[in-house]
C-alpha cells in the first residue's frame, strides 16, 4: 500500500529540494539550475544538477538522479518508506497509521535489535568466566578491558545453539535471526549458531548501529574451518559500503583518517591513541567506502602491508581516490610486519614518525615502479622513465607534475623539454581515452557497473526515439491519448524502454498527471534516475509535436526493418503470414 500522493506531496513541498540537497552538498547556481560535487560519485568538476523548477536532480558524471526523497534515501543509505519518514519528520508532518507497507523498515529495525542482543550476549560471554579463553587471547595480544569494552568485542561460545536458545528466549523469530544472518540453516533443516568458538568484532556504523560481526577462529583450532566468518550482506550491512572503526574515526579524523588492513589493527592503533584508523571489510577497497571517507575527512594514509598483495591493494585504492578531491599519502610499514605488530614492537613516537614519513601517492608510485628495473643499463632507463612518465602525467595538478619532471630529469641526466613533451604526449592521450569513457558513459548510462538499457547498442536509433516518446510525454501529459493509439508498450523495441514507458502510461491512462516523485516508489533507483534524466533533456522541449510524432515513426519504421531482417530467415509460409500482418496494420494507419 503506498504513502498516499497527497501525504507525498505535502513532505516534498515543505522539503524544498534546493534546501534539502545544500545542506550536504556546496551549490552554485547556474542559469535556472544549480550544479555542484556529486556526493555519490567522486568529481573534481561539478556535474551533479539540481533542478528547483520540477524538484529534482541530476548527475551527469555518474547517471544517479530521482527527486527530494530518492537524494536523502542515497545520501541517508535509508530505503525509500524511511526517508518519506526522515523528511516527514523534519517538517512535522505525521504519516496516516497503515498507510504505507513498512514490512521493510520494520525488517530491518528487527535486525538492529538482534544484532544489539546478540553484541550484548558476546560481549558478556567474553566477560564471564565460561569465555576466559577468549578473555586471555585478547589480552595477550596487547588489548586493555577498556579498549576490549570500547569497542564493544565478545565471543562465541563453543556451542551450536547457544546464541539460537537465547535470541529464541527473547522472543526473536527464527526467519528475522535468519535475515541478520547471525543463525544458518542446515541441510537437514535444523537451525545453528553461525558464529562459534570465536573471538566475535562487532561492525558498527557511523549511527552507532551494531550492523554485522567478524568472527575470528582460535589460533591453533584445526577444527574451526575459516580464519575469519563474517556476516553475509544482509538489509542492513553491505560491506562494501562500510568501514571496520568509523563509528569512533568519524570523530577524530577532520585532518586524515588512516586505513589499514585489519581490524586488530584498528583496535591496538586505536588503544595508542591513533583513533582515526578504518579498515575495509574484508573487502578490497571500493567507491562506497571512499565516497563515505571523503565525507569525513581531507586526507587518507594508506598503511598496507609491504607484499606484493599489499602493493596492488595501494594501486587500487589510490585509483579508486584518485577522484575523491582528498590528498593520498602511503606509508609502508617496514620489515614487513603490519601496523598492530609494528607498534607493539616500537612503541607510539616510532609509530608516530613512521606516520609523518608518508610519501605522496606519485612518490611511492616512482619508488615502487624503480624495484625490479636496473636503471645502470639503457634499457633499463629507457622503461623506468616511460614508466615515470606515465605515473606523473596522471598527476592533476600541473605544480606537483612540474616538480617531478625536474627532479626525474635531472637524477637521470635526460633532457627536461623532452621528458616534459612525453608527459605531456601521455596526458594528451589519457583525456581524450577518458573524454571517450565519459561520452560512452552518457550515451549508455551504466549504474552499479550495470548497462540500464543493454539493448540500446543493438538498436540504437529506435532506443532513441523511444527515449524522446517518454521524454515529451512526461512534459506534455496532454499528448498521451494521441501518442497511446499509435504507440502501445509492446510496440517500443527495447524492453528495458517498454517497461518504462508502461509504468508512465499508467497513471495517465487514468487522466492523472502525475510529478516525478509518483514513479519513484515504482521503480528501482537506476531506472527512477534514468527517468528524471529523460524528465529533464532538452529533447522535447521545442517543437514537441513534431519531436513526438517524426520518434513514433521512427520506432514503428525500425519495428518492420527488425521484422524484415528476421523473415529473410523465415520459411515461406511464416513469411506469408508476416507479410500480411504489415500489410494489415498499414492499413490500420498504425505503421
Ligand atoms: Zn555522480
């Protein structure tokens, strides 16, 4: 049952979206729009794009868009029914009691509440006698009990159904403890604790929320299976979005947060009084996560391990950042130990000084990229200063690229003018590959990595015009009797189109005209942000009749050309009936 309109319109009038978006994001008007950072996706030029006029946005850059509510929904990571909530709330308006289905938020706030009473039942555990074992690894590897309460660690008994037995005792049901994946079931259909004989991380994010657990095996317990179980993504945690120790770091990282590998990292920096200090999940680091840094912070350290894999990890995360506008330093912590052995060895003022060592990103690349090259031999120069080259031309600032070209030059003794012209060759060649990329990404908006429209490469041509169709329908309400005779849903070549352009006939069939924010609740985020970006072109808004009708044409022309190609391969009697179905629907004036 959705939140009635009238209800709907109400929180969106009184939550202006100029307002709303200005309070997270910095906006500069320009002409009737307002244009600004993406929060979503990192840009060093703006092309996120606020239009007041309708209530909606839009981003050039990364392809997201929606209305008042899809924006706190992203920037809130809420789901849609929380954040007509949240907006509700701040403008005091009260939302009818069962007028909206809220089995979600309900879901979810059923998980948060298993997932405190399951921290809790860990954490006392740790505490009693029965989990001394656990108690005493802990310490032993340097942690205080007020850094072990801190940070709210437990563990878990040796038993499979323990944790099952209590949650039970309070009263949760099997299939929510099954939703917070805290219990598995098992094969033959029986319920089990997922987490046992384990010292249990809890996860918890920036709201103060327990959202998942680490659990880590026993040293020595050959009969513990995995180093590590965590929690699967469940309604509330994906790890790719979350950090290990930003609820604390949030606070303390206004000039630079520290990432790490592990959470035992985290804990024992942060014990040292290093509480800025995150590490990713498990995970390799992701967009998510340095879109939530760049959030809280100026600048990142990157303090990864000195391996091979520790290197590729830097690379990576320093290409994710690269467009984050924060400054990215590296620090490689020596002797190949990692930051908890290394601190617990030296001690905090050796830490401290390692920290203020950290080279720039481009230092660390030119010292990494020297390793395996003899730079005594001329081939050996030749491939260490083409591959400098292309490490500084990466470089935005032009500064920072000049300074390197002089001292790279200088230390092997080549030309600067020429070093600088193959800089500048590389930079050349990097736009314009990127400026294809982003013309591409127009053209075929991709979100989460996926193609909206993948039909839209094999039919290009009609995949455009049915785009126009939607476009001016949703500016020209009034022309859809008109549009809806000619054109039916199932006319539209591409599917992904043909979906979209039913969900708009919909509510105008019915004599409604609807604004934007009535398909949000109807469709996924991708296909809403593709929506408002078809909402806002600039296809209809001249000449709209003959925009609409020369695009109708177009798709029922391709429509015969595809059924056309598709007889040439038809036997003859298919091919009769065909023919005849053109012939009869020309007759009709529908072609
Ligand atoms: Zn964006």
């Amino acid at each position: 049952m959705p939140i009635p309109e009238e209800v709907i319109n109400e929180i969106k009038y009184r939550n202006d979206i100029e307002t709303t978006i200005s309070s997270y994001v910095s906006l500069k008007r320009r002409g009737k729009t307002l244009v600004g950072l993406c929060p979503f996706h990192g840009e060093k030029t703006p092309s996120f794009t606020v239009y007041p006029e309708n209530g909606s946005f839009y981003c050039f850059g990364c392809g997201v868009g929606g209305d008042v509510f899809t924006f706190t929904k992203l920037i809130e990571n809420l789901d849609y029914i929380e954040a007509v909530k949240l907006l509700a709330d701040r403008s005091g308006i009260t939302i009818p009691e069962n007028g909206y289905d809220d089995s979600m938020s309900k879901l979810k706030n059923n998980i948060y509440e298993i997932n405190r009473e399951t921290a809790k039942f860990f954490h006392d555990y740790l505490m009693s006698p029965d989990g001394k074992w656990a108690l005493d690894y802990l310490t032993q590897r340097g942690l205080s009990v007020k850094t072990i309460k801190h940070f709210g660690l437990g563990a878990a008994p040796d038993s499979w159904t323990a944790l099952l037995d209590h949650l039970k005792s309070k009263g949760y049901s099997i299939s929510d403890m099954l939703a917070a994946n805290v219990i598995g079931k098992s094969q033959r259909g029986t319920y089990y604790d997922r987490f046992r004989k384990r010292v249990m991380f809890p996860v918890i994010n920036v709201r103060g929320k327990v959202i998942a657990f680490s659990g880590r095996a026993m040293p020595g317990d050959d009969k513990a299976g995995a180093k590590y179980v965590n929690t699967a993504d469940t309604p509330v945690y994906k790890k790719s979005e979350n950090l290990f120790g930003m609820n604390f770091a949030k606070s303390f990282c206004d000039e630079q947060i520290i990432l790490v590998e592990g959470n035992m990292d985290v804990i024992s920096l942060h014990q040292a009084g290093f509480r800025n200090t995150v590490a990713a999940l498990g995970t390799s680091f992701t967009n998510e996560q340095a879109n939530l840094i760049s959030r809280y912070t100026k600048e990142i350290i990157l303090m990864l391990d000195a391996d091979a894999a520790g290197q590729k990890a830097v690379k990576r995360a320093s290409e994710i950042l690269k467009n984050t506008g924060l400054e990215v330093r590296v620090v490689v912590v020596p002797e190949g130990k990692d930051p908890d052995e290394y601190i617990k060895k030296n001690g905090k003022e050796r830490f401290e000084a390692l920290l203020s060592g950290a080279v720039s990103e481009i230092e660390y690349k030119l010292l990494t990229a020297v390793k395996d090259i003899d730079t005594n031999s001329d081939d050996g120069k030749v491939q260490y200063l083409s591959r400098a080259a292309e490490i500084i031309a990466e470089n935005g600032d032009i500064i920072t690229r000049d300074l390197y070209i002089g001292r790279i030059s200088e230390k092997y003794g080549i030309s600067r003018t020429a070093f600088s012209a193959k800089v500048d060759e590389i930079r050349k060649k990097n736009y314009r590959a990127s400026r294809k990329k982003e013309i591409s990404n127009i053209i075929h908006p991709k979100l989460s990595g996926k193609e909206l429209n993948p039909e839209k490469r094999k039919y290009p041509t009609a995949a455009i015009a049915e785009e126009t169709v939607i476009s001016v329908l949703l500016l020209h309400p009034d022309f859809f009797d008109s549009v809806y005779e000619k054109l039916k849903p199932e006319d539209m070549i591409t599917a992904f189109n043909s979906r979209i352009y039913s969900i708009v006939c919909e509510p105008l069939s019915e004599g409604k005209t609807p604004d934007i924010s009535y398909f949000g609740e109807r469709l996924s985020t991708e296909e809403f942000s593709f929506l408002t970006s078809l909402y806002n072109s600039e296809k209809g808004r001249k000449n709209s009749l003959t925009v609409l009708n020369d695009s109708i044409k177009v798709i029922l022309d391709e429509k015969i050309r595809i059924k056309m190609l598709d007889a040439e391969n038809l036997s003859d009697d298919n091919w009769a009936e065909c023919m005849q179905n053109l012939i009869e629907n020309k007759k009709k004036g529908k072609v």
